[in-house]
C-alpha cells in the first residue's frame, strides 16, 4: 500500500522535522537557514532526498541552495505539490 502524499499546508511542518532531524536540533524554526544552522552539502542532499520520497516529488538540491531559509523552500516545495496535484515535478535545468 502505498503512504499518501503529505497536503502542501504540511510541508513546511515536515521541512522542518526531516532539517531538525539531521542537524540534531529540535528547536529550528521555519525562519531558520539551512545552512547557517549547520547544514553542509551533504546534509542538503539528505534533505532532499528525504523530502522527495515524503512527498513523492522529483526536487533538486538547487532549490534549498536558492532558497536556503526553511519556510522560503518548504513554501517553494508546497508550490510545486500544488502544480503537479499529482504528477511527478521536474524543475527545469539550469543554465
């Protein structure tokens, strides 16, 4: 049996858990820079990851680079659940 999507009002919740979970900080906030919180490259491709197979969305680490304060991605995140309603996202390439 397959685990439903979580809605996009629960991503920034779960942004935050699976962030907290691998920087072992139970007290980061939406407001919180992945980055400046402790977060390497390495961390960013784990969360990611772990955010795709949550949300059964196609992400891509440049996201959280672009947009490294949790809320600013997991609101990012939410827009893209929101436009596939479904449907596999790709985010176009760089150039």
């Amino acid at each position: 049996m397959t685990k439903p999507s979580p809605a996009p009002a629960d991503i920034p919740a779960l942004v935050v858990e699976i962030a907290g979970d691998l920087l072992d900080d139970a007290d980061l906030s939406p407001d919180a820079d992945f980055f400046s919180a402790g977060g390497d490259s390495m961390l960013a491709m784990h969360l990611v990851s772990r955010l795709a197979r949550a949300t059964g969305l196609r992400l891509r680490v440049r996201l959280l680079i672009a947009s490294p304060v949790l809320g600013d991605f997991a609101a990012a995140v939410a827009r893209l659940a929101e436009e596939s309603d479904g449907a596999t996202v790709r985010l176009p390439s760089a150039r």
